[in-house]
C-alpha cells in the first residue's frame, strides 16, 4: 500500500503551502536554466546594444547556431506560461 503526500515539487515548480493559499516558485528551474546557458553571473543593462550602431553590408558576419537560442526561448518560454 502506498501513503500519499502533500506534493512538494513537480516539473520544476515548488509548491509552497501558506495558510491561506498555495504559492508556486520557480526558482529551482531559474537557477538551473541560468547555469545551462551559462549567464549565472550576467546583469541586466538598460541598453543591450551599442548605442548608434551603423550596419551595413559589408560588415564580417559571425555565425550562430540557432538552436542555442531556440533552447534559450524555449526555457523562457516554458518559466513564463507555468
């Protein structure tokens, strides 16, 4: 025979039982997402980009693999909608 308890963790959310309610904190999954994509240590800035910045044509063209960033949104994606 099984004895059921009080789900306390479940797909990444933290259920956290108050006495007037449930809280859900995503932390764990934050923490973990932020170490795979290697931006733990990262800050926020106001402008993420160089101010002025004229692109043109000519200009050396660096690859990048999409699907780190498709992962990365697909994360985000995921933390927002649950």
């Amino acid at each position: 025979m099984f004895k059921l308890s009080i789900m306390q963790f479940y797909i990444g959310v933290e259920f956290v039982y108050l006495l007037d309610g449930i809280m859900l904190v995503q932390k764990a999954y934050v923490v973990t997402m932020l170490e795979r994509f290697n931006m733990k240590d990262c800050y926020y800035i106001v402008t993420p980009m160089e101010e002025r910045l004229q692109l043109n044509l000519n200009m050396e063209i660096v690859l990048i693999d999409p699907s780190y960033y498709q992962c990365f949104m697909g994360s985000l994606m995921w933390l927002i909608h649950t």
